[in-house]
C-alpha cells in the first residue's frame, strides 16, 4: 500500500472511531457495553495515528493519539492515557514545537499515575528543552528544570535532580539573579564534596558560586573562598581557587562562554568600583 493509500485508511479509522464514541453515548449503549466501543474507538485511533506517523503526517498522528488518551481517560486508564499524550506530544514535536506540543506535554504531567516521577520529571525536561531551544524562553525553561529537579530529588535521584539545578543556576546567573545562583552551586558542592565518585566536581561548583559573589562584592567573595576552602580542602590546590586568587584568569586555563561572561561582568564590577573611588 502506497502512502497515500495508508493515509486515506487512516482517516476513514478516525470516522470509524468517532462513530463508535458517538455510538457509546447513547442511552441504551450506556446501558448495555458502552464501554466497549470506546475500548474499540481506542484502538481505531491508535492504529490511525501508527499509520499518519508510517506516512509522516505528524499533525495528524498527533492529533489521532490526543483522541486516543482523552478516551482512555474516559475508561479512568491514566497509565494509558499518560503513554497516548507522550506519544501525541513526540508526534506534534516533529511538526509544531511552537504549538500543540508543549499543551499536551502539559496534559502528560498532569495525568501521569501517582508514584511515577522520574516519568514526569524527564517530560519535564522536555518541555524545558523545548522552551529552551525553540521558543527561548528562559524564564519558563527554568521552571521546568526546577520542577524536574523536585520529580528527581522525590525518587532520591540526586545526581539527575543536580544537572536540571546546574541548568538553572547557569541560566539565573545569566539574569543576574546571583544569589539564587550562589545558593544552588553551594548547595550541590556541598552535596558531591564527600562522594567519591563526585567530589572532584566540588571545586567547579565552589568556583562558579565564587564567581557570582565577586560580581556581587568582593568582601563577601573572599570570605566565600575561604570558607569553601575550610570546607573542602582539596579546593585550596586546585586551578579554580588559584584563579581566583590571582585572577589571571586566561593565563591558567581556557574558559568556557558562561565563565567568561561571568568574568567580564566582574571586570565590569571592579571597574564600577574603582571610578567611583576616584569621585
């Protein structure tokens, strides 16, 4: 069968499926195995949506899985209808990021059963992603990188909860909302400095947090070092510490982009200061 034979059979499955759910609603149907034909109609969307993704009509496909999961919700079948919207939300992702994708990722979260939270928190991520990539909004980007983080940090998922608050902490210091940075990147060095798996990442984390507090006020910087230092000893040799005790910066290593917009804003700081010492 050619595409568009595929095609033509998967809408005459979407008139099938609607005549039955039309069909489950009458009186007697209610009566007498209503249920049963929105379990047929189910089906019937189901394999229609197979077909439009076969054929690559992604709005089509996403729409027939929507059909599918609000039946299943119908039946009281969260779990099926959490699984029908995920597939509906990857089908609209391929043909509108913009549009229908980001409201039935939103319907996932919100029917997925009770119990099953490293699920929504990787959705969670999703609908950040695409904030974050397609439709660049930061603001709601980070939302969803916290929400996720909590999903995680329910299931004691630390690690995975630690790379959506890296997320945000990068993403709060770019707006200036050091603070907010500073307590994120104390909290998860705290957190890995006695694993040994982790605590080689301490150091970066204290010295991004250094870093914001410099930009901030250099007293309280120094006075963060040394209290990062008091806490994690393995800081004091490290590149990150020495760096910022000298601040020739590219002189001791190469600097990722976040580093050096970091750096540039203290420069900025420092010069603030000084211009207005010398009025």
């Amino acid at each position: 069968m050619d595409n568009s034979g595929k095609e033509r059979e998967a809408v005459q499955l979407m008139a099938d499926a609607e005549k039955r759910v039309k069909a489950s609603q009458s009186f007697l149907r209610g009566l007498f195995g209503g249920n049963n034909k929105v379990e047929e109609a189910c089906e019937m969307y189901a394999r229609a949506a197979n077909m439009f993704k076969m054929v690559k009509n992604w709005s089509a496909a996403g729409n027939a899985f929507c059909q599918a999961a609000k039946l299943h919700m119908q039946l009281q079948s969260k779990h099926d209808a959490a699984t029908s919207f995920v597939d509906a939300g990857n089908a609209f992702k391929k043909a509108d990021p913009q549009g229908e994708c980001l409201t039935t990722w939103w319907r996932y979260v919100q029917v997925y059963p009770r119990g099953r939270f490293t699920i929504a928190a990787k959705h969670h991520i999703t609908i950040a992603e695409i904030y974050e990539t397609e439709l660049v909004d930061i603001e709601k980007a980070i939302a969803h990188y916290e929400q996720s983080a909590d999903y995680y940090k329910g299931e004691e998922s630390n690690s995975s909860a630690n790379k959506c608050l890296l997320k945000v902490a990068g993403y709060v210091a770019q707006l200036e909302q050091y603070q907010r940075a500073i307590e994120i990147y104390e909290q998860i060095g705290t957190s890995t400095m006695d694993n040994p798996m982790l605590k080689y990442s301490a150091k970066e984390y204290f010295f991004k947090a250094a870093l914001c507090h410099f930009i901030v006020d250099e007293l309280n910087a120094k006075l963060a070092v040394e209290k990062y230092e008091e806490m994690f000893p393995a800081f004091t040799d490290s590149r990150e510490c020495k760096l910022l005790k000298v601040k020739e910066f590219d002189s001791i290593s190469r600097l990722d982009q976040w580093l050096t917009t970091m750096l540039l804003r203290i420069k900025k700081s420092f010069q603030g200061d000084v211009e207005g010492d010398l009025k």
